[in-house]
C-alpha cells in the first residue's frame, strides 16, 4: 500500500482541517498516512520569527481566521479560535508519538485538534489532553507518564530536526514515497493523487 506522510504541529490552524479529513480520503484512494506530528518553533526560529507568521503579519492572520471558518463550515466541522494562539503543542506531540506504536496516534491527533479548535480549548492544560485520551478509550495516567520519558523526548526532538533537513517550513505538509512535497491543506487532494499515481 502507498504511503503518505503527514506532518503537523497542533498549533496548526490548517493542520486541524487536514486532520479531519485525511483518513477517510486516503482510505477511499487505498494509501496508508504516516502521522508525523513535529513542531514549528524551532524552525521559525531558524528563519528568525518568534511566533507564527499569522501573528506576525496581522492582516495574514485575520484572514486566516475567516478563511478556517469558511472551511470548516463547508466540511461540517466546527471553529472556534483558542484565545492562545499560537498553542504550545509540546506536549500533546509528545502524547501522539507515544500513540504511534500502540495504534492510537490518529484518533488521538483528531481529538486533540477538536478539542482546541472546534471547543476552544487549552491543548497546554493536561486536563484537556488527558480528556482527548480518556474519549478515544486511552489510559490517561500511562499515556502521560509515557509522553515524559527521555525517549519520547528524544523521538520528537529528532523528528522536529528531520522535518528541517527535509525542507519543511510550514504545517501541514504532506510527503509521498518518492519525496514529492506538498504544502497546506488545499493541497491534500493533490497529495493523494500524486501518490496514488506513483504507485
């Protein structure tokens, strides 16, 4: 089956829509997604902005704004901007990787992406994140405990640097098996299809 890699930062407000969506579009064209959750900071950082673009450049991020209401009301979802914004997604990264070999990274991904962008809740309160789990049927307490080891720490720090080597700059980015790039949600059909050709 093909593969395509889905990277994102939960700080993504286009990260959320794609999130939504990009199971049940993948399943229908017979493509496996490879969550990889990784965070913009550090490589904002690199190209020396503080915080999000969208912050940075307010006419951008008003704009951003509506158009994820726009969004979202078309695919049925709902929207409510977080009064945080940028979130620190630290730490719910950290959870969805140690979901990654127990097979509950997906639906751990969509619940937190819900519960910050459809309930406009705080994704850095462990009570939020330990709510997300406890919906999808996951023992909050070891999946905290877990997320706080070295190696968790470790896996999301390498992958963080590996989504810089790649070239990645923004969130969501999607990559197919021979390295085609595709950035933002708007291009997630066009991702599936490449990939689906490549095959």
């Amino acid at each position: 089956m093909p593969k395509l890699e889905f990277w994102y930062d939960f700080a993504s407000t286009y990260s959320y829509l794609s999130a939504m969506r990009i199971d049940a579009a993948a399943e229908k064209a017979r493509i496996e997604v490879i969550y990889r959750p990784f965070l913009l900071g550090p490589i904002f950082k690199a190209q020396g902005w503080s915080t999000s673009p969208f912050n940075l450049f307010p006419a951008k991020g008003q704009y951003m704004v509506r158009d994820i209401a726009r969004l979202a009301a078309v695919r049925g979802l709902p929207f409510r901007m977080p009064e945080t914004f940028p979130a620190n997604g630290l730490q719910a990264a950290r959870l969805a990787l140690s979901g990654e070999t127990e097979g509950w990274i997906a639906p751990f991904t969509r619940a937190v992406f819900e519960a910050e962008f459809g309930e406009k809740h705080d994704i850095t309160d462990p009570g939020v994140l330990a709510s997300a789990l406890q919906r999808i049927g996951v023992d909050a307490k070891a999946a905290l405990a877990r997320s706080t080891t070295p190696e968790i720490k470790e896996r999301l720090r390498a992958q963080t640097e590996v989504a810089s080597a790649r070239g990645i700059f923004g969130a969501p980015t999607f990559i197919a098996t021979d390295g085609e790039f595709f950035w933002g949600d708007d291009r997630l059909d066009q991702a599936i299809a490449w990939t689906m050709h490549i095959a």
